[in-house]
C-alpha cells in the first residue's frame, strides 16, 4: 500500500512537473561565500567528523573550500598559515532546530514571528519571511562555531509551516543567507503544544483532536494532489506543503516528546504513505528505539533537558546515547539561542551520560550528532558537515578540546572567509547592536 | 511489575541502612577546599560525627574510621544552587505541580516556600547527581507584587528531616513583577521600606504607613531584613536599575543582593563600592529585553574584577539545578579565575545566604562533600559519591530506573546508595 502510494505519486508528479521543494523560486537563494583567504591551519588536533582524529594535522583552504585534510600535508608556497598548535579543529557546527530572526532578540510582541498559530494548519508559512537577519543572536550563535542553522518555525499549532537553511553569515536579506538547493523541511508538532493553543476556543482540545487534525489535512493534500494530476488547479499554499510531504520532497520535522505519541505518528505515516523524517525533542525516543531505527527516523534531541512540563517528564540523559546505540540516525540541536552557542557542550554532556553504558561511542560518533548528521537529515551532506576535500570550508578553531566546557571557537571560517575571530571581537557586529554601549566598549 | 516494587523496597532498606553517620577518611584524592587553603594536588579529608575534622596532604586512620581510597579523583565542596525552584515546582502546568509564587495579594513578602518544599520531588536526586547539597529555593514572581516572597535554604539529602529546611534565608524582590513603571516603582520602593523600617523599629505601634495598605504578614516577614539579619535579594538587570537601588539602600541597614545584573559591568566599581553581592547567570548575553541590551560575555569576569563579590547562577528551574557547575564552568571559559568560579557556587553563596557551616573543605566545616571522576566543571567528569553531614547520599534517579527499563546497554551504576559501584 505505501509503495503504491508513493508510486503513484511519483508518476503524478512528473505528469504534473509540480515542483514543491525547489528552494531558488521564487523567493531565490542567493547565498554567495564572502571574500575568503587561502590559508593552511596547522599543528593542531583535526576532528574531520568523517574519518579518525588526527593529531598535529593540517587542513588547506582554498578558494573556500578544504583543499587538503591530514598529518602529512605539504603547504604550499605563498598561503598564509595559521599556527594552531595545542588547539582543535572541527567542521562547523550546524543547528538543525533554531528559531533565530524568528523569534528574535529583544523579544518585543513585535518579533514574535516565529508562530503563525491563528489556525491549527498553516503548512502555506514560509519561516524564511519572518526570519530578521538583524537577530544578535546571529552573532553569538556563530561565536560558538554554528555555520549552518535549520530555522524551523514555532510548534503552538498541527502543521507550523515550512523551514529554511541558512549559512549563518551577516547579511540584510535572508536571500542572502539562504542556501540553494536544498531540500525544504515541513514543521509539526503532535503533543500539548497545539492542544494548549487550543484552549483558546479553537480544535484541536484533546490528543485525539490532533490526530483528526493531521488525517483531515492529509485527505485534503491526497485529493489536491489528484486533481493536479488531471488538470490545472489553482494553487494552495497550504496544501503545496502539505502535498510535498507526501511526494517525499519536502522532509518533515515533527516536534514530538513522548514514545507513544511518535508511534501514533509513525502509523500516520503509513496511513498515507509517506516518510517521516525527523522527531525533535523526542525525550522519550529512548522508550523505542528499535522502531525508530527500522523506520529510518532521525532524532533531534537534548542532553539532557527534561520535566519542564508534563510530557517531557520521562526525559533521560542517557537518551542520546541509546539512539546511537541503536543504530538510530542521531542528532542534538538547540531549540534555544543560549543552547546553541555551545552544542559542543550538550554533545560532550551526552557523550560523558554513556560512560554509564558498556558500549562505547567514540568522539567520532559525538562531533556527527552536531556537524555531518545534520548535514545529512538536511541532505547538504555533499557540501559541509566535515572536514572533507570538496566541500566548503565550514572551519572552527577551538582553544581546547571542543567537548570541553573551557572551548571557546576563536575563528570560525563559513565557506573560507573568517567571520569569527577573537582577537578581532565585534567585527560582524549586527545593525541593532551597533552603537549599544556593549559595541562601544570593544577593544578593536 | 512486582520486580519495580521490590527493586523500591531494595532502595528505601538501603537508604535507611546510611542513616548514621560514621567516621570516614578519604584518602589521595586532589581536593578543591574552596577556602584560603586552595587545592591540594593530593591529601586526605577526615569526617567526624559530619564534620570535617581535619583536611591535610596526608592523615592516618586511628581508632573507628572507615577508610576510602579516592585515588585519581577529585574532591569539592557540595556545590549550592543560589535560586532554584527545587521542590516547589514539579512541572510547570496545572494539577497542583507547581507553587513557586503567591496569588494572595495579602500575603507577598511573607510567601513562604519552606512550608511547601517537597522533598520527595524526583528532581532532586538529579540536582544531587549535580554534586549539589544546597540550595536557595526562591519564589517566583507574584502577580501582584515586586516582592516574591521568602526563600529557603535546602539540604539536598535523600533522607530529608526537618532540619533539611531552614526558612527564612532571603527574601526576592522582582523589579518586572509589576508594570507600574519605574518611575513609579522606585518611589515607591523607597516609601515602603521607610514603612517596614519604621515596623522594624516599632512593631504594631508604627504607622500611619505612607506607601501602602500594609498587611502584617508582610511587614513582619520585612523586618529581619530591615534589621540586617537576612538579605534581600533584588532581581533586576538594567544599570540604572542598579544605580537607582544603590542609591534607595544606601540610607538603609538592608544587606542587599542583586539577582541577574546583566548589565552589571557598565556599573561594577558602583556596586563595588556598594559592596552588594551579586547573583548572576554567565549565559546572559543576548539583548534579550531593552533591560539588558548589553548583556556581555565579560559580566562576570568585569564585575569580579572590580571587587564585586560574584555568586553564579542561571540554572533556576527545579529540572536543571545540577546543572550550576556548567555555568561555573562557562564563568571560567570567559576568564573568570577557576577557583572564583568554584567559589562562585559554594563559599561565596554560603556566606553571603548565611549558610553556617558550609561551602568549604575546611575543620569545622560540615562535611557536605562532592567526589568526582575529573574536573567538576567538565561536563566530561561525573560525580562518583556525595556526603551530606558525612552521609553517602543515594545517588540514584527516577531517570535511571526509567533508563534500566529500556536501555539494554544501561548499566546499573548508581543502584546502590553511596558510592557508585560499592
């Protein structure tokens, strides 16, 4: 029955040559890599994420891309090098669950962008149209190594809206952090959120209402696709989203906590045939982790927070680690713009939880719950998420060992060009915090 | 499910089993004293009737001591927790989980969460495994009022007594409770506290009062700290909040505290010379209200430079209060001294909530004691043993139990009570 449903909508769409994914139209990605330096970084401790750590290596940049990673490196004449010696080298970060320029800083009323909540579907919002390039937390965030962030919009309603991939450099336009060619993310949210929302006089009120939410929209999105397929339509933005996700071109990112409510989710998938990405949050992934990995779901998830409300309470910080254990495709994201200037942190928080397991997870598995895992559920694996030969030079420099508490990412490179660098603080510093008393006092 | 209920039964026995506290000696472990003694890179640490009777590089057992081998690890203070919703808020929601702050417009500054901390709440074994023995748990904001109401100071232990509470340690005072203003709301402040002064003095006979229709309960609940036997702590961020309160306190014997001063490098030699403590959280830096939009990463290291006394917090819900050595830990990534920020979240909390008796590794000191596979600090290292009044505490979570149910790989550590693996 799935595999008909997918063929089926295969054919349909190439009948159609609907197109519900494309990320350049017609709000066009127009992410260009800033001005960049070709540069060796040697003498340090390189993380690839993709291969074994090695010490004392190298990686060459050139033209924004990793030229060459490895011990034995020749440098070529002429490139400026850098000295890293006693310090680590990781991939840049990335961020598969961020609300920045969505819901910004300051928080007034007025930039609360991130929630279309006014009805239980709004799967025809775009994030991308609230995102405020201006957020600081831009800045502190890419001070704590993050080159890529995913921004999903917020989870009070059934379906929130579509997501974006930026590069996470300073720019005025969103276009111009947006990353083209990629795949275009769905956000859902299951659970208390939109029954909280609810309360406010509107469906859904109970479990069971979000449930009827999710199948009443899926019929619609099943019929809409029907009638593509034999003739002109006008278009739905609501069911465009909606309509993706059953074709597979546009993955899913479901906010979920609780192991029962994923399952009902997982049966959803198969009612109408399609696939479910990747559960975020998911503090009780742990309860079925197994049926998790046999249906190929990837889980975005916490160190260790829990009990903030009622379906959190069963969050375990050994969670993460029985994910990998079971094969199941792991990753740890923010949710929170505090959180995400130190993911390396909550990866060494899950990491040291494992200690309490007889299977170890080696620092390898780690640094890809942060860097290549995400780059893969966001399917740009081929371009960053490693220190790989080809790809862009997503680069931190950190002055410890990353999964230290002390680290601090004194340069971080996005596509080559340095936008991070502790002895030049305040460099990239936003419109809205220019010429704040916190800038004014800079030593630069 | 007879297996969980005798595995309940198995805990409580084994609880009731440390009871009693006995003579220890805790050999060759690297000791963080958190005291003028500094670190030892290695000594012993003697517990008599749970007081550390003696703290030296190397101490001979004689007569009834129990003898345990540390080697390789590391030895602190019990970290304390300087505002946390420990025990007073179970989940946030309804169904009776949470009574962090009052909804009785007679009853603010006299709110008092030492009636109502539960000591069953499964967060605390998860604060414990945080290595933290002590807390300030502060109410949250009333809806009526700046003032919060009473804060306790708890013991974390796992067999709690009603010694496990002492009330009365502080009381909060919230400058955002209420939109009146600030124009508005110092005025007011500083006729208030000339009003609980004048209770202070004079009991029932004060009065008339200028601010206020006052409720006893509150005056009384004010007047320790119009004496300056208790401090008030003040939850505020913004500089000129800080200059405005220093000012207003200046006239008066409150022993203040801020709370947050997220803007508090602007003003540090300020309050430096106000000498008022501050509580504050290492991770605020970002703009995020026109209170603290310039939050700064250097806060903490540019107001202990300048002489403020520094104690850190940040992780004040009940869920993350073992969470204090990580902002510790972020303090000393921005260039606070490592054994400030050690102190930050043990001597400096003790002495200014005037917790007698703790926050060091020191003779006299009750032996409140965290013991650690590496650095405290490094989310890498975790607790091996914790000692309350030389008691091993029971390290074990309702995480864990939920743990062993699904996790195949999950090894039962922490099963039994006191030291990990014993």
């Amino acid at each position: 029955m799935y595999l008909k449903t997918m063929l089926t909508l295969a054919v349909s769409l190439c009948l159609t040559g609907a197109s519900f994914a494309n990320s350049d139209a017609p709000y066009t990605a127009s992410y260009q890599p800033l001005v960049s330096e070709d540069v060796a970084i040697v003498g340090a401790t390189v993380m690839p994420a993709d291969k074994h750590e090695i010490a004392n290596g190298t990686v060459i940049i050139r033209d924004g891309k990793i030229a060459a990673v490895g011990a034995d490196i020749a440098i070529p004449k002429g490139i400026t090098v850098i000295n890293a010696e006693g310090k680590w080298v990781t991939p840049g970060i990335i961020d598969i669950h961020s609300h920045l320029g969505a819901f910004s800083s300051p928080s007034m009323p007025s930039m609360r962008n991130g929630n279309e909540k006014t009805e239980k579907n709004t799967a025809e919002v775009w994030v991308e149209h609230s995102v405020w390039p201006q957020d600081p937390g831009f800045e502190r965030v890419r001070e704590g190594g993050v080159t890529t962030l995913n921004i999903l919009p917020g989870s009070a309603n059934l379906f929130n809206g579509r997501s974006v991939v930026l590069k996470n450099i300073p720019a005025v336009r969103v276009q111009d952090m947006k990353l083209p060619e990629t795949r275009y993310g769905a956000k859902l949210a299951c659970g208390e959120n939109p029954i909280n929302y609810a309360a406010k006089g509107k469906d859904p009120f109970t479990r069971m209402g979000n449930m009827k939410g999710f199948r009443n929209a899926f019929i619609d999105a099943q019929a809409y696709l029907d009638k593509k397929q034999k003739g002109k339509v006008k278009t739905d933005l609501e069911l465009e989203t909606i309509a993706g996700i059953l074709t597979g071109e546009i993955t899913t990112h479901i906010h979920c906590y609780r192991a029962d409510e994923m399952a009902m989710m997982i049966a959803l998938s198969h009612e109408f045939g399609f696939k479910i990405g990747t559960f975020h949050h998911a503090t009780e992934a742990y309860k079925i982790a197994d049926l998790l990995q046999q249906e190929g779901i990837g889980i975005a998830t916490w160190s260790d927070r829990w009990g903030f409300k009622m379906e959190a309470y069963d969050g375990a910080p050994l969670n993460v680690a029985a994910l990998e254990w079971a094969g199941v495709h792991t990753l740890i994201h923010s949710d929170s713009s505090i959180l995400a200037q130190r993911l390396n942190v909550e990866a060494a928080k899950a990491m040291s939880q494992a200690k309490r397991g007889n299977k170890p997870i080696s620092r390898q598995q780690v640094l890809q719950w942060i860097t290549l895992n995400p780059a893969k559920t966001l399917g740009i694996d081929d371009r960053t998420g490693s220190l790989t030969t080809g790809k862009s030079a997503d680069v931190v420099i950190w002055s410890h060992d990353p999964f230290s508490i002390f680290a601090k990412a004194e340069k971080v490179f996005i596509d080559g060009a340095v936008v991070v660098d502790l002895n030049a603080p305040h460099s990239f510093t936003s419109d809205f915090l220019t010429g704040q008393a916190i800038s004014e006092t800079s030593h630069d | 499910m007879t297996k969980y209920i005798s595995a309940l039964v198995l805990i409580y026995g084994l609880l009731l089993q440390t009871a009693q506290a006995e003579s220890l000696l805790l050999k060759n472990a690297r000791i963080i004293t958190a005291s003028d003694a500094g670190t030892l890179s290695k000594g012993d640490v003697l517990i008599t009737d749970g007081i550390v009777s003696r703290v030296d590089t190397s101490i001979k057992a004689s007569g009834e001591v129990r003898v345990i081998d540390y080697s390789g690890q590391v030895i602190s203070p019990g970290f304390i927790n300087p505002e946390s919703a420990l025990g007073i808020r179970e989940i946030n929601g309804g169904a009776n989980a949470s009574e962090s702050a009052s909804n009785d417009k007679q009853i603010t500054a006299a709110y008092n969460v030492a009636d109502i901390i539960n000591p069953y709440s499964v967060a605390i074994p998860v604060a414990r495994r945080g290595g933290v023995t002590g807390a300030i748990i502060a109410p949250s904001s009333s809806r009526d009022s700046h003032y919060a109401g009473q804060a306790a100071w708890f013991t974390t232990e796992d067999s709690a007594s009603p010694e496990s509470v002492v009330p009365a340690k502080a009381i909060f005072w919230d400058l955002k409770a209420v939109s009146s203003g600030r124009g508005a709301t110092f005025p007011r402040l500083r006729a208030e506290l000339q009003d609980a002064i004048a209770y202070a003095n004079n009991g029932d006979s004060a009065g008339p009062f200028k601010a206020k229709n006052w409720s006893r309960y509150d005056l009384k609940a004010l007047a320790p700290v119009m004496r300056g036997e208790i401090p008030m702590a003040f939850r505020v961020n913004r500089a000129t909040d800080i200059t405005a309160l220093i000012k207003i306190l200046a006239d008066t014997n409150i022993k203040a505290i801020l709370v947050g001063a997220a803007e508090g490098w602007m003003v540090a030699s300020q309050i430096a010379e106000s000498g008022i403590p501050v509580v504050a959280d290492p991770t605020d830096n970002l703009p995020s209200n026109f209170d603290m939009i310039n939050a700064a990463n250097q806060n903490i290291l540019s107001m202990h430079e300048a002489g403020v006394k520094v104690i850190i917090g940040g992780p004040t819900s009940a869920h993350d209060a073992g969470k204090i050595r990580y902002f510790a830990g972020i303090a000393v990534g921005n260039g606070l001294p490592y054994d400030e920020a050690i102190k930050a979240i043990s001597a400096i909390p003790a002495e200014v909530f005037g917790l007698a008796r703790i926050g060091q590794i020191k003779q006299g000191m009750r032996a409140d004691i965290a013991v650690w596979d590496g650095d405290p600090l490094e989310p890498l290292s975790q607790l091996t043993a914790l000692y309350i009044q030389g008691k091993p505490q029971s390290l074990l979570t309702r995480q864990d139990l939920l743990e062993q149910r699904y996790i195949n790989e999950a090894v039962n550590v922490y099963r039994k009570t006191g030291t990990k693996g014993e």
